[in-house]
C-alpha cells in the first residue's frame, strides 16, 4: 500500500474518483466538431474547463484531424496542466496517445515499420529499439502513455488489422512484443525517456470468423490458453504497465462484460496488476452494438464489475453519471471504485506526473535525429521479404533500363499503413515529407535508365496500354503493387484477392516478355496467385515504414542483402486461410483429391542474394525426463559470395498426444549475420515449458513421447520418458 496514494484517495469524492476513471477524447476540449475538429487544432477553454475542473476527468486521448509538433502538444500538455492546478487536488491528467510503429501522432517523428513488418525481421533488438524510440519521441511531445504494442495474433489474413499485429505465431509475437515493451518502459516508466506501454487487445480480438473487424470471434478455452494467451503473459512479465481490452465478442460474450476474462484470467491467473482501460465507446456498444446490456447505465455496471478501471468514453460524460447513480444506489460497491482509482493514481505516480516530469523539450536532442533514422532505415531493410527469385533475377544491375510502375510506386501511404500523421494514413503524401517514395529512391540512383509510368489508384482500371508500351524499350520491369493506407473498419474486404486491376497489369507487362520484379506493399497477403508465375522475382513489404523506399532500392540494386522472413502464412487461395502450425488431417492429399496445406509462400520464408547452408544437428540427449534441458545445436554456413543475415528458426514437433498436435510449432529462433564463407554453431535450449500443451481438462500438461526437432531441412528425435503428467511450471 501507498501512503500518498491511500492518503488521496481518502480526500476524494465520489464524483472525484469516478472522473479519475473516465478517459476522454480531445474533441472534447477543442473546437470543432467531434470527429470533425478545426485545423489547426484549436483548444476551447469553456470545455477545457468542464472537461478537466468540472468533472476532474482522468485521461485525456488522441490528436484530432493530424499530427502536431512537439513544440504544439506542449502546448496543448500545459493547456491542460493549467487547468488541473485549479482542481481541488490537482490531479494530473494522463494523456494518452495512440504511438504506433512510432511516434505517430507527433510530426517529424522517427517512423518504423508497422508491426507486421517490424515482425519479418525476426530481430528483438530492432522490436526494442523501435520501443525506445517510440516512447523517447512520444515523450519528447510531453506524452506519458502509448497505446501499444499489439499482442493480438494475426492468424486470419482478412482482417483488416493483420498489419498491426506480430504475425501468426505464438512465440514470435511473444518475443516480439516483450522486447518492444522493455524498449517503451526500460526498468523505470518514470524515466524522462520511458513512458508507459499499452498492451491491445486484451483478447481473442485477432481472429474474427468473418475477417471483418470488430466481428464475432469463436475461440475454444484450449486455443485461448495455448495461442492467445501466452503472448500477453510475455509482454506483462517484461512490464507492461496497462492493458486495452477488446472491443470484439468472443463466444457470445463481449470482452468488456466478461469477468471470466477481465477478472479470473488476466488479474487471478496472470496476475496483472496495472491498468486497464477499454477500447473505443466500448462500455456503450455494450448497449447499443452487442446487445447485453438493455441500457446505458447497464452497460456500466457490467463492465466496471466485470473489471475495467477505465472507460474510454470518449465523447460524454455518460459513464461518469451513471457510475456515480451505480455506487449511490449501492449496484457497485465504492470499495470496487476505489480498487480501480489506486491503479489509475498509482500509475501517475509511478510517471512520476505528480512530480510534473514533463522535463523541458531540450531534454530530447536525439529527436528526429540521425541515430534514429538509422535504427529505422535498418528496420526497415530487414523488414522486406524477397519471396522469389527466379535466375538471379534481383538485384538489378545499374546499367539495366527499368521501367517503374503500379499503384504503390510513389506514395508513402503504402510504406506506413494507417496510424500515420492521421488515424488513416489518408494524409501522408501531403505532408511534404523528407522520406523517399520507392520511386525517388529508384530515380536517385537509376537517372535516366529509368522509366516511370503512373498509376494512382489500387482498384480502377490502370493506363495499362501505357505501361505495355513503355516496357518495348526497358530491360526489367519493377512493378509496384499491393495496398494504400486503412485502419480498422475502414480496411473490411470482401475479397482478399488483389484488386483485379492490377492483376491485368502484370498479365498485360507478362506478354512483353519482359522480366517482371514485383514489389508488394500492403497490410495483409493480398492473394497473388493468378501473377505470381508470370513474374521472375517477388519482393514483399508489410508496411515497411518511412524509410521503407530507401530500403527497398537499396536491396533492388544489391547494396543490402534482403534478410526478412514472414511473420505469417502467405495464402495460396481464398479457401485456404491456413496457418503454418495446423494440424495433420489439413496437410494430407488424399488419393490425388486437391488439398494439403499449399500456401504461396509459407511462414518462416524468405530468400537472401548468399545461400546458407545447414549442417550437424545434434542434440544434447537422446532420452530426457521432465526436469531435463535438452541443447539443441546446429552448424549453419555461408555458402554464397556475399555477407548475409539469416534467421534460424527451430521447430518441434509432438508426433503424438492426447489433444491433436500441431504439425509444428516455432519454439526459437536466433537472427545471425555471417561473412561468405563463414560458419557459426547455434544452440538452442528447449526445456519442458516448450513441450507442454494444453490438454483435455484445458490445463498445461506434459505428456510423455517423442518430440522432433526442425531446424531448416535438417530433424533429430528425441523421447520425453516420464510417465506421468505434470502441471506446467
Ligand atoms: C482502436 C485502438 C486505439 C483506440 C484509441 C480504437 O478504435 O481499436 O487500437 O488505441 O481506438 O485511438
């Protein structure tokens, strides 16, 4: 117990306390309508001050139509402060803020590769320093709060939010995100650098049946257990000091009303003990969108006792009002309310906001600044997938005439995704940006050899007859495709086929005969199946950020060795959405009947410009018991002319168990750089965690049997010999 925290609580009033729990939007407090603010962001002082002394509202959210500067959100931080000195207690406001692959709400902030992307580089130390730069950035803004990093899986390809997740897999969206929150909180949320990450979307929110966001999600305890969960337990053992719920329903119930979730999971079994604060108008699409509650004031009931501390109105003062008539007609306890407002206070002392630590603007020189463009330029490097490459195709030579074309050509909108500058990304290009688009990256090193055909939109007819003409007199075709920019609903499809449109321009550019270089820039594996043969090399990126155009000419023209590896399964076809780690009766082929698992490129792929080669598997032991740490070790070569990165990755296999075992399951990896030539021994170590799975009575158990090692071509078994059936440490 706090004693300043008890001693605060103990002043406050019911009203108080309840204001503590409401977050709202900054349409509240500037002028403008709501979702339709002025620009320039103008700041209303009549709301100002019912918002912040009238109802001693908590958390304050958001940017409104764009991003502003440091200099500007300062402004806007002491706009609020000024008026948090007048409450009777002076409570600070925590203002939080959706920094995401970077402080992207702040202009001239360092952007990163949105997480998909940040997840094909399979690099932990790229995940942290995207953290670190995130939360100095966001601080450098006066910002204490950032609502990330996702932990969802991305397991279904439709949905419009893949890009924002670490991919598929368990373990790499767990390593992933642990390291990322160690890089926005170091050891101390308070540092002037550091600021308090935000865990999303605490659960189940990444597989909805349909693909569409924010739509039903059926998921067995088991799955939830095994896949869902253990990502978000990684993330909040490395830290992380708040969560964000989500806003979709998982087996008929609403996570915001479910205290199986909300209260038995994550604060009796995972033992979380910060912050957690609902998604957008959250509590209120309990009444008006899922169906629960029969009114507003119901809605608030069943969230608060399902669990939440904080309710992201964000537009009201509802849940302020019947929160307080819930507590006064004695529906929730003030005991209850006071569990959440400690949480709430004892996070803004842990910032360290009641000592004002918003340190002055000069305390963040590296802002912007050359070691952060770098750290980002290298992320995005690592984060593009070379997915084919047929005769060498890649890298280009200089001399070589290249005609440029497709939609995703010359615009940053398809390199950074949604949550750019704006909440759609819809503003990118306008903002005169110092960043390359593919194309100005292309023109700086290629001059004259190349060719550029415009193409401006994803979905209508392309000046195809243009391209073809233009193609006659170039020696390689570059052709840009994929995605622009979306988030959320805005990013729904009916069809995750690529857009017609510009599936005709590659069949068109085939018949030149010329060689064709694809280029994918987009959230989400757009299916390419009808192309993918005619063109000779395929390059892929998941919203690779800013630096994102510079990486890629960079790697067309040979200066970096192409190092990504897909964080998720590449789908060959539309009725074929099928994870990497499925079971065996989805991998069988039966009597030549069509079927088996045939993706277009699958997890863990990516090519390099060297080769690698692998050699002595071995492990420590033939035989283990349960206690047992088995090592694992493999010799993995440079066989190729250039020095190169490689990803090992290894997989396990349970050949049998009581639940159907996967096929297999990503249980290390380790991101290596050797010389050509060069060879170096990997060892791993695997230990009973890695062979447990959750079993029929939907506990952790291990079961004896034996396990097989994958480690690229190579594989070894061995036998887990105790016979009886273990609780997981
Ligand atoms: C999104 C969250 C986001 C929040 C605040 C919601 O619509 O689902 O991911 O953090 O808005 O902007």
């Amino acid at each position: 117990m706090d004693q300043f925290i008890e001693e605060l609580l103990a002043k406050m009033t019911l009203a108080e306390k309840v204001g503590q729990m409401t977050q709202l939007t900054i349409d509240t407090i500037a002028n403008g309508k709501a979702y339709k603010l002025d620009f320039p962001l103008t700041l209303n002082e009549e709301q100002l001050i019912e918002v912040v002394q009238d109802y001693a509202v908590g958390s304050i959210l958001n940017v409104g139509p764009l991003a502003h500067t440091p200099k500007r959100w300062r402004e806007i931080m002491d706009a609020i402060a000024s008026k948090v000195n007048k409450t009777r207690l002076s409570i600070p406001i925590l203002y939080g803020i959706d920094s995401i692959h970077g402080a992207s709400y702040v202009m001239g902030a360092t952007l990163f590769p949105q997480q998909l992307g940040l997840a094909a580089t399979w690099n932990r130390d790229l995940a942290e320093k995207m953290g670190e730069v995130s939360a100095y950035e966001t601080k450098a803004a006066g910002m204490p709060w950032a609502f990330s990093p996702v932990l969802d899986l991305g397991r279904n390809p439709v949905w419009p939010r893949i890009w924002e997740t670490f991919g598929e897999d368990v373990y790499l969206a767990g390593e992933l995100g642990s390291a990322t929150v160690r890089g926005m909180q170091g050891d101390d949320i308070g540092h002037p650098h550091k600021l308090a990450a935000c865990l999303k979307h605490f659960l189940g929110y990444g597989v909805p049946l349909s693909g569409r966001d924010r739509t039903p999600a059926y998921v067995p305890a088991r799955q939830l257990a095994e896949y869902h969960v253990p990502p978000f337990a990684k993330a909040f053992a490395a830290g992380a000091a708040t969560v964000m719920i989500n806003s979709g329903e998982m087996n008929g119930i609403p996570v915001h009303s479910d205290p199986a979730i909300l209260t038995d999971l994550l604060r009796d079994e995972l033992g979380f003990t910060g912050l957690v604060v609902t998604d957008w108008e959250d509590i209120q699409y309990l009444h008006t969108r899922h169906r629960v509650a029969e009114t507003q004031k119901e809605a608030v009931r069943m969230a608060i006792q399902a669990g939440i501390d904080m309710s992201m109105v964000p537009l009201d003062f509802t849940f302020t009002k019947y929160l307080i008539e819930l507590v006064e007609e004695g529906a929730i306890s003030e005991a209850r309310i006071d569990a959440s407002v400690r949480r709430i206070l004892q996070l803004k002392r842990d910032l360290g906001l009641f000592k004002g630590m918003v340190e002055p603007q000069d305390q963040y020189p590296l802002f912007a600044g050359a070691e952060f463009k770098a750290a980002s330029l290298e992320a995005s490097r690592q984060a593009i997938v070379l997915c084919k490459n047929e005769e060498s195709t890649l890298p280009l030579q200089k001399n070589q005439k290249v005609l440029l074309c497709g939609p995703s050509a010359d615009t940053l909108r398809s390199l950074n995704g949604g949550w750019t500058y704006s909440w759609q990304g819809e503003l990118t290009d306008e903002q005169s940006l110092p960043f390359s688009t593919i194309k100005a990256a292309l023109v700086a090193q290629l001059g004259t050899n190349l060719t550029y055909e415009k193409a401006v939109d994803f979905a209508k007819e392309l000046d195809i007859d243009a391209a073809v003409k233009a193609a006659k007199h170039v020696d390689v075709i570059v052709a840009c495709l994929g995605e622009t920019s979306y988030t959320e609903f805005y990013g729904n499809i009916d069809n995750l086929t690529l857009e017609e449109a510009q599936l005709n321009l590659i069949k068109a550019l085939s018949k030149t005969g010329k060689p064709i270089i694809l280029v994918l820039l987009q959230g989400r594996p757009r299916l390419i199946a009808e192309i993918a043969d005619l063109c000779q090399a395929i390059l892929l990126g998941f919203y690779p950020g800013n630096e994102g155009g510079q990486a890629l000419a960079e790697i067309l023209l040979g200066e970096t060795c192409p190092s990504g590896k897909l964080p998720i399964t590449y789908p060959k076809h539309p009725n074929a959405l099928i994870t990497y780690d499925h079971k065996h009766p989805e991998n069988l082929e039966l009597q030549g009947v069509l079927g088996g698992f045939k993706p277009q490129f699958e997890f863990g792929h990516g090519l390099s410009y060297t080769t690698f080669a692998y050699n002595n598997l071995s492990l420590s032991q033939s035989s283990i018991h349960e206690n047992d740490v088995i090592q694992v070790s493999v010799e993995v070569s440079n066989t190729g002319q250039s020095r190169g990165k490689e990803v090992v990755q290894l997989y396990l296999s349970d050949l049998y168990a009581s639940v159907t075992p996967s096929i297999k399951r990503l249980k290390r990896f380790e991101k290596i750089e050797l010389e050509a030539g060069a060879s170096k021994v990997i060892t791993f170590q695997l230990s009973k965690d890695d062979l447990a799975f959750v079993g029929r009575e939907n506990r952790w158990i291990v079961e004896p049997g034996t396990f097989k090692v994958m480690i690229s071509d190579l594989s070894a078994e061995f036998v887990l010999q105790k016979t009886s059936k273990l609780a997981k440490a």
